[in-house]
C-alpha cells in the first residue's frame, strides 16, 4: 500500500509542467498520505498513519507526529488537495488485510513501540524499492547495470561450514586453554539446534568467543533458514581484524561497514559493489559496529534506513555486549527484543562481562530481557579460564607507577585519557627503560598494528617490554603480560584489561595480578567516576572479581544507581499509541540517538607509501569516493574538531581536492608533527611554523 500511493501527489497537474522542463517545486509526498487519511475506517487511524509516515518520508526522511512544520500533523492540516476528485474515488486501499498483518506485530506490552519498528520496517521497504527503481531506469538509460548480486546465504553455507571445520581443525588442542576452547565451541555448536530468539554467550577473555559465536551462527541459519549473518562490535580498533579473519574463511562475501567507510556523498555513478552493499546491507555476512547497526534502526533519512528490512531474518551477534551505552539501553534492548519477537533474528549477546539485562532494575522499565545461555556452565569456565587476579593498588601517582614499571621488565599501564598516557609515557621516557612503549589511538591503525607486532614479539622473546596504554587494547587485542596496571573505572572495563594478563596462562595465577589504582590528580568523567565508585561499592563483597556473580552484582548496582530515566526509558515511553492514533517523534528519536557524543574529526597521516598513494589519488576524477575513504580509514587519526580547525588554519594540514571530494578528506600536509612513538600532537598547533616539529 506504502509503494502504491507513496507518489499519488504526481496526479497534481503541476507535476506535468515539471515533467515538460519547468522548474517548479510540488510537495508529491504528502498527497498520498493524506488520502490514507481521509479514507481511514473508524478505529483504524494508527494504519494509515504507519503507512503515511513512510510515505511522507520518502524523499526527506520520517517526520515527527507532532511539533514542527515538517511533521505528519502540520502537513496534513496546511495540505491543500490539487488532484482530480475522480482521480482521488477511484481509488479503494485495502486497510482490513493491513491492519490483520499489522496487528499480529503488536504486543499489549510494548504496543506503541512494536508498531513504530513496523512503520521503520515499511519505510525501509518503500525507500529501497524506491531507490532500486530510479537506479535501474537510469542504468537503462545509460547501457549500464548495478552490480547489486549477491549470492543466497542458504547456497554459501555447506561451503562455508566445510571451510569453518577445517579451519579449526588446523588449532592445536593440546594444553589446557585450547582443550577448554574446544569444549566451548562443540557445545555452542550444538546449542545452535535451539529455536531461533535471544541468546548469551557468557565466555571469559581469550576462551574463543568469536569463532564459537560464529560456528553457531553459521549452523543456527542453516537449520532456520536465516538470509544472512550480522557481527556488530562496539570497537573500530577491532573491525578490521574480524572482518579479515571472516574474509580469509569466506572470501569477498564479507561486507565491511562502518563510519570510517561510511561516506553517503559517493556520486551514485560511481559506486562499486561494497559500496553499494553499504547501501542496502544485501551481502550474506556483514560486518559492522554498534553505531552504525542500532543508529541506523533509530535512524530517520531515508539513505540510512534502507537497509532494516533486510536486517529482518538474521542471525545477529553483538560481541562485547556489555559496550552498549547506558544512557541508550533502554531503547537498544526493546529493540532487540522486538526483532527476535517479530522480524525472525536469532541475537547472540557475546561478551566475558555479560551484563544483568535480565535484572530487577530493568524489570522496572518493563523489560527484563532473557536470553538462553550458549555456554557450558559460565561459572565453571570462569574458574577454569582464570589466569589472572584483580587486586586493590590505592592511590597511585605518575612516580609510583613509574616505579612500579622499573621493577618490572613486562608490564602494562592502562590510564583512562590521551593526555595522562602521553605525559606519564614522556615521564618515564626520562628514565630511559628498555622496550618503554606507548600505544593510543593518536596513532593510526597501521601504525597501531605495527606497534602491536612488536610488542608481542618482545613479549614471545623474553624481551623488555613495558607498555603505556589506553583502554583500546582492552577488548580484541590479543597480549600477554605478566602483570598490569589498570587506572579505576568500571569492572568491566577492568575484566577486560585483566584479559591482556597471563591470557594464555604462562604464567601462575597468584603471581599474575591486574592493580587497580586511583590516579590522584586526574579528574574522572563522571560517567567513568559513578563506575568506579560502583566496583569500590561491590569489591568488598567478593573474593574473586573475575567471577560470574561479582559481574552481575557490578551491573545490578550500575543500573540501580542510574535508574530507568538515565537508562533511556524516557526514548521507549515516547513511542505512543492511543485511541486517536499514533505519536511517533521518528526525527526527534534519530537526533536522540546517539551512540557516540563527539566532536572529534579525522586527520589522513600520509604515513607510508600506501597512504601518499591513496592521497594522490584523490585528483582522479574517476576513482570513487567511497574506494579511496576504505584505503584511507587506516591511516586516520581522530581529533577534536576546534583543534583539526586550528591545523588547516595554521598550514599543517588541508582538505586535498575540495573541489572534487568537498570537505571528506583533511591530510595532515606537516608530518613533523607526527612521531613514531607517540602520534600525532595537535596541541599549540597555532603556534607552529610548517617548518617546525612539536620539539
């Protein structure tokens, strides 16, 4: 119904004169919608209301039930009808069969919000159909044709189980890690014959939970029929590194997606087949991060809803669940727990620190969301999978802890901020240890990985190695050291660091000790101070923070202290349905939504020859955006926004070929102010001639 009446507005007699080369402006996508309107059986306004909200939202994205000039409301009141009254009677929407198929999408305890996902569902729909259509016809026009094909997950999959088994036939399953791998990934497998819904996988760092979360992803959708498979992690630092391992089992039948690649103003001429997979997420298995999965199922242009329709039938694994912002939790759970309910998806919440979703607290918020448990006996594994102890250090400053690291040739110091690492790194330099690293995200990715290879092989080696880090190595980072420090904030956070100590178990348990330190002097965010106070409040009650029961009583005691309001209840609540209709704030929710509060920019390092090239190839008319934003994301550095201002101010840096890319494309020009151990140094950059370096 949506796709019949979505462009009723082009019988308005001006959009002929538009049609014969006038340049003229015709609302066509309120007509449609208003007819909806005016047609609707008594009781049954919420229908053609889910179905005008798409309609109207066709071209500048859903609106809002109420408020501004651009909501559904205030366009329906000013529309004035210029089509043909016997255009207009001969049409008859069928609303009984809609609203059969709509009520079977309702809840009597999340109603309102049940029926908004519907209206984003027919909206993704609508507006890729939409897209498809005007593609297709100009492609037509031009002797050209999308490459949009994309193989059947169903046909992919023996073939990719063949390659899943030998893949983990060729690990190694002597010692006592790997047998315990081994019987994590058997059972999750076998768990995979479940009925398709919510699932946890509760398996503490290093016990393999990627690929057992894979294994049964490809053996779940092979017994349910399942049209693709979705991985969504919270950490770019770690995209690259999935996605390459599934690339290396399955081949280019692997989408990468996230917001470093994410560039909307490709010329649609140019699009190659990942980018126009971007698009529509059409590929078998996606890879993609927290932001760009749930930002685009709260989202309201059309450009980034189109692809939730096709998010329905999925098995989907949200790894590191714990990562889901608090101030978002709320909306983020309803909406997992309605594409389990209602869209066919099988979620996995994949994570070491399994949050207590299940909890009173949220119970409060009418939503205790369980999920049956993949894992053999968490509890268990934790005990069997502890290789390392979380103790208490107090206060500790720059001095203590670069004493600490003097009496220790492998360790790691993990302080919550940018700055603190860089000034402690720049202290203890001054001591001249061998093998002092430092490790941030003022660095690139490539640089990164490069460091990352070195500090495992002085670990391997035996080698001085003490490490001076913020928290992105704390998930995905496969290290190991003897022992670690780790500046207080959440438990979990602090399990995750705990799992860069003794990983694969080289070293005994009582000797393996994460410190946990209060930093005095360094002012915490207050979102990192409520989370630290939280641990101090539980560490008490438990022997053993590692554990199952302390983890869960760490989220219980976070939730209580944050309470529904501040767990984004409120977003939930704001989704009504009432005996007058429906009151969606579709574009207010989008602007909500936000799982990332930032104001930070990327800088491109020129920084090796790859890099220079991708950048010279900025100037090629025909190289698409797109292409050139994928080789060039790992070699970005994120900046704050005032400081990236202050750089191209300054002459050390500038948007290459803004005529041809606009403003996609900021290179840092000054290389000197980049340094191989510690990054890149924006600060007083207004200061600086071109010629100068920051020493």
């Amino acid at each position: 119904m949506a796709g019949l009446f979505h462009d009723f507005g082009k019988y308005d007699p001006a959009f002929d004169r538009i049609l014969s080369g006038e340049k003229l402006r015709v609302d066509h996508s309120t007509a449609g919608a208003a007819l909806l309107h005016a047609r609707t059986p008594a009781g049954l306004r919420p229908i053609s209301e889910v179905i005008g909200y798409a309609i109207m939202g066709h071209h500048a994205g859903l609106p809002d039930r109420h408020g501004a000039d651009s909501s559904m409301e205030r366009r329906l009141e000013t529309f004035r009808d210029p089509i043909a009254p016997e255009i207009s009677a001969a049409t008859s929407p069928d609303f009984g069969s809609v609203a059969r198929e709509l009520a079977k999408l309702m809840r009597p305890s999340s109603c309102g919000f049940d029926l908004s996902v519907a209206a984003r569902m027919v909206f993704s729909c609508l507006v890729d159909a939409d897209f498809r259509d005007t593609e297709s016809f100009y492609a037509g026009l031009n002797g050209t044709r999308p490459d949009r094909g994309w193989p059947a997950l169903a046909d992919l999959l023996p073939e990719w189980r063949d390659a899943f088994n030998a893949h983990m036939e060729g690990f190694r399953q002597n010692g006592r890690i790997n047998r315990l791998r081994a019987e994590i990934l058997i059972h999750v497998r076998q768990a995979a014959a479940m009925t398709p819904g919510l699932f946890t996988l509760t398996v503490p760092t290093g016990g393999g939970k990627t690929l057992a979360s894979l294994g049964f992803a490809l053996d779940h959708a092979a017994r349910y029929g399942h049209r693709r498979i979705i991985f969504a992690i919270p950490y770019t630092s770690i995209i690259d590194q999935t996605a390459g391992i599934f690339r290396g089992l399955f081949g280019d039948a692997v989408l990468e997606h996230h917001s470093a690649i994410d560039d909307e103003r490709t010329n649609p001429e140019r699009k190659d087949k990942l980018r126009l997979a971007m698009e529509d997420w059409a590929a078998p298995l996606v890879v993609t991060t927290n932001v760009q999965f749930f930002e685009s199922l709260f989202a309201a242009r059309p450009s980034r809803c189109r692809k939730l329709h096709n998010i329905a039938g999925s098995v989907i694994v949200l790894d590191e669940a714990q990562a889901l912002p608090r101030k978002l939790l709320m909306p983020a759970l309803r909406m997992i727990d309605t594409l389990c309910a209602h869209y066919g998806c099988s979620v996995v919440l994949c994570t070491a620190t399994q949050p207590a979703f299940d909890s009173r607290q949220l119970k409060q918020g009418g939503l205790p969301l369980e999920g049956r448990e993949l894992a053999p006996d968490p509890v268990r594994l934790a005990r069997e999978l502890r290789r390392a102890r979380i103790v208490q250090g107090g206060e500790m400053d720059d001095d203590a802890l670069i004493e600490a690291l003097r009496d220790t040739p492998q360790g790691m110091v993990i302080v919550n901020s940018r700055a603190h690492a860089l000034e402690l790194f720049n202290a203890a330099r001054a001591e001249e240890f061998e093998g002092l690293v430092h490790l941030t995200t003022r660095q690139y990715p490539v640089h990164r990985r490069t460091i990352l290879e070195e500090i495992r092989a002085r670990l391997k080696s035996g080698m001085p190695c003490r490490l001076i880090a913020t928290s992105l190595i704390e998930a995905g980072v496969d290290l190991s050291f003897p022992k670690g420090w780790r500046a207080e904030t959440g438990l979990d956070s602090c399990v995750q660091a705990a799992g860069r100590v003794s990983r694969n178990g080289e070293w005994p348990v009582e000797d393996s000790t994460l410190t946990v330190f209060s930093a005095p002097g360094r002012p915490m965010p207050d979102e990192v101070r409520k989370l630290a106070e939280a641990m101090r409040s539980i560490a008490g009650r438990h022997d053993d923070l590692l554990s199952p029961a302390a983890i869960r009583d760490w989220f219980e005691h976070v939730y209580w202290q944050a309470g529904s309001a501040r767990l984004g209840q409120s977003m939930v609540d704001r989704m009504v349905l009432g005996r007058s209709g429906t009151d969606f704030p579709f574009r207010s929710m989008a602007e909500d939504f936000r799982m990332i509060e930032t104001t930070m920019v990327p800088v491109i390092v020129p920084g090796d020859a790859a890099a220079v090239e991708a950048i010279r190839q900025l100037a090629f008319e025909n190289i698409p955006s797109g292409k050139l934003a994928r080789a060039l994301q790992v070699y970005i550095v994120q900046v704050p926004a005032k400081a990236r201002a202050l750089l191209v101010e300054a002459g050390h840096a500038s948007f290459h070929q803004p005529a041809l890319r606009g403003d996609q494309f900021c290179v840092l020009d000054n290389t000197a102010l980049y340094h191989a151990d510690s990054g890149l140094w924006w600060e007083h950059a207004e200061y600086l001639g071109t010629e100068q370096s920051i020493w």
